[in-house]
C-alpha cells in the first residue's frame, strides 16, 4: 500500500486543454515535491511546497497543497507536447531529506 | 557540470551473479540514496545515507547492500541477483536539512537492470 496515491495513473488530451493531476495521503508531510520525469532520464524537481494552502506557479503550472498537509494537486493550462512525461509527487515526514513517492501519473499531450 | 552519475547504464544478469550499482555525486551533499522504479509503482526507497559511515535501510532493502566510506560515492550491491529485481535503479543525492522543509534530490539518469 502506498502512503501516497496519485490519480489519474495516465492522461491523454490535446494540446491547448488543461489537466489536474492529483496526490492524495492519509498521512501529514512537512513538504510536498512535484518531479517531472522524461523517458531515460531521472526526475527533475519542479516545486517545493511546504505551507498548508500554500499555491505556486510556475508559467502554465499550478500547484496546490492541501490545507492539512495530506493532499497536492498539479494543474496544468494550455498544456504543450513539451509537457509529456512522467509526473511525480513526493512527501517528506518527519526528517526532511527521506521522500516518500506516489505511483506517478503518465500525461501525454497531443499536438 | 556532472552532478549524480549512475554507471552502467544498462546491464543483464543471470540469477545467482552478483554485482555493484556505481553512483558518484560531486556536489558535496551529505545526503545520498538508492531508489527502485518499477510500472505504476513510483519510486520505492532501498537504503540511504545521511554522511560517510552511516546508512540505514529504506522501504524495500531485502537481497540489496551498500556502504559509503566517502561522501561522494554510495554502491549498491547486488548479492545474489533475482529476477523480481529487474527494474530500474536511480540514485540520488541532496544537501541535509531539517524537517520543516523539502529539499531537492538531484538524480542520476539510472541503470535498468534485467535479471534473467
């Protein structure tokens, strides 16, 4: 059983629609990441949210963490072909380097 | 700039053979650790190291080692391979901090091992 649970497991749309993948937890983290991962590569981190409630953007991408801490989400605007990949989601309990990863969520986008 | 480096990138072992996961890392973070990636399974956490001479176990350690006698290298080891550990291994690295906040790990590119 996983700690953490990203849905969907696998997105396709087309190029112009938005998408939210989610991380959901029975458990509180101290920090919640976001890695996007490209085929043959590791993954590459794309935020750091560690308040409840706590919102960052970054260009097209939202991310969201979740007032009690047990829950993120990721919404992506107008989504390009550049941003297929693989989408994960990590936590940090109590000590802050040890991460606890979600399944991932597979987003293809369509030209 | 090299960062995390993973060597081999790609091996094929028979079950019963033993050998080493090379991972170097030369931004001097004190924080090191060994992950498995396998279909819908994310990232599951085998050992790691918050500095030289200490290491401790993560989610999955059974049939898998690991020593680190310097802050830039951390080996995994193989013993005697299986085939439930066909995957994809990454290493990681990161500096150490405390628990009010994340820190990035930075990983390798990753060595998928097949065992036969």
């Amino acid at each position: 059983t996983q700690l953490l649970e990203q849905s969907p497991q696998f997105l396709s749309i087309q190029e112009g629609e938005n998408l939210t993948v989610y991380c959901n937890s029975s458990s509180v983290f101290s920090s919640l990441q976001w890695y996007r991962q490209e085929p043959g590569e590791g993954p590459v981190l794309l935020v750091t949210v560690v308040t409840g409630g706590e919102v960052k953007k970054l260009k097209r991408l939202t991310f969201q963490f979740g007032d009690a801490r047990k829950d993120s989400s990721l919404h992506i605007t107008a989504a390009q072909p550049g941003d297929t990949g693989l989408y994960l989601c990590a936590g940090a309990q109590a000590a802050g380097n040890k991460l606890t990863f979600g399944g991932g969520t597979r987003v293809l986008v369509k030209p | 700039n090299a960062g995390v480096t993973q060597t081999p990138k790609f091996q094929v072992l028979k079950t019963g053979q033993s050998m080493t996961l090379q991972c170097a890392q030369d931004m001097n973070h004190e924080y090191m650790s060994w992950y498995r990636q396998d279909p819908g399974m994310g990232l599951r956490l085998i050992h790691y190291s918050v500095g030289a001479g200490i290491t401790d176990q993560g989610e999955v350690p059974n049939g898998y080692n690991v020593s680190r006698s310097t802050t830039e290298d951390f080996p995994l080891r193989l013993l005697s391979a299986a085939p439930s550990q066909t995957s994809v291994y990454f290493c990681a690295s990161s500096y150490r901090q405390g628990p009010s906040w994340g820190t990035e790990a930075f990983f390798g590119q990753g060595t998928r091992l097949t065992v036969v």
